[in-house]
C-alpha cells in the first residue's frame, strides 16, 4: 500500500546531510577568521600575521634588516613573507574543508564553495 515511500526517508537522510554540511561550512568559516597562520621570510626576520582566509593581521620586520641602502631587499622580504602567510592560509582553510568532506563521507577532492 507505501510500496515507493522508502525513497522518502532517503530523501530526508540527504536533507539532513545536506543541513549538517551547510551548518560545519557556517562553523568553519567563522573559524578562518579567527585561525592565525604565520609566514616569513629572511630566516624570520619578516613576519606576516594572517587569518586562515588570508587577511594580514600583523607584520613584524626586526629592526637589523633597516638599512637605506638595501630598501628594496627589505620590501621583497615583506611581500615573501606576506605571500608565504597567504599560502599557508589557503592551505589552512583547505585543510579544514577536507576535514568537513572526509567526516560527512564526501569525496576528499570534491570541490564546494566558500
């Protein structure tokens, strides 16, 4: 007399599934913002501070790199460092979505949005 309603429930398994990854996506995304990865350069003397979506928070140059007659040695050391911090934040937030794939039995290359 129900014959075709088993469908239904895998149905609402889906949406349920579905609803679990939209919430752990909200989550994560929240945590980027508030997860800090550090690049560097020059042996660490440059320092960029940025969150795990990529925003500078800080930038720490020692002191001993000053020198007037090597700016634009200094400058490459920021953008390396900068540019180390912004890769290591993109590596963060992929790292925390295979986490959300691998749990909620996704394939681990699948590709979603941010």
């Amino acid at each position: 007399m129900l014959k075709g309603l088993g469908g239904l429930g895998d149905m609402a398994k889906m949406m349920k599934k579905a609803q679990d990854m939209q919430a752990r996506m909200t989550e994560m995304q929240e945590n980027l913002n508030t997860l800090m990865v550090v690049g560097e350069s020059g042996a660490g003397l440059v320092k960029a501070t940025a969150t795990a979506k990529g925003e500078l928070k800080a930038l720490d140059i020692d002191p001993s790199i000053f020198d007037p007659n090597e700016k634009e040695v200094v400058e490459d050391l920021i953008l390396a460092a900068i540019k180390d911090a912004q890769t290591k934040a993109t590596e963060r937030a992929q790292s925390e979505m295979a986490k959300i794939t691998e749990d909620l039995g996704l394939p681990a290359d699948m590709k979603l949005p941010f």
